[in-house]
C-alpha cells in the first residue's frame, strides 16, 4: 500500500517484466496482497507505475522499480 492525501485521481498498475498488467487500481487506499490476476503469488521483478493527480490540480506520474522474494 502507499500513503496518499489530498488525491482527485489515482491510477496503480504493476506490470511484469513483459508489460503485462498484473494489478491495478484506481483507489488511492489500496492494498495489493501479491497475488497475480491468475492467483499464483508474486516472484521476481516488477514496474509499478502511479498516475495521480491532487485536490490543487497538480499532476503526479512516477515509474519504480519493485522486487517481490
């Protein structure tokens, strides 16, 4: 999960390493439990891209790298 305030629109996706989607959300206060969209767990390397924009208008777009053991 992520810390967010303040927020008019949230965008979450994790993609594998091959572009494919394997979450996504558009609420701000989610909680992604590791499990992939086939219900196997979550392994390797992941891109988690955010798209957000607050209450003043100001936009938000972040691409991070994440590992899941």
């Amino acid at each position: 999960k992520i810390k967010t305030k303040g927020l008019d629109v949230f965008y979450i996706s994790i993609q594998d390493q091959k572009g494919t989607e394997v979450f996504t959300s558009n609420d701000p206060y989610f909680e992604w439990d590791g499990m992939l969209l086939d219900g196997s767990k979550a392994s390797g390397s992941y891109v988690v891209v955010i798209i957000a924009e607050g209450e003043d208008g100001q936009l938000f777009k972040e691409m991070k790298a994440l590992r899941v053991e």
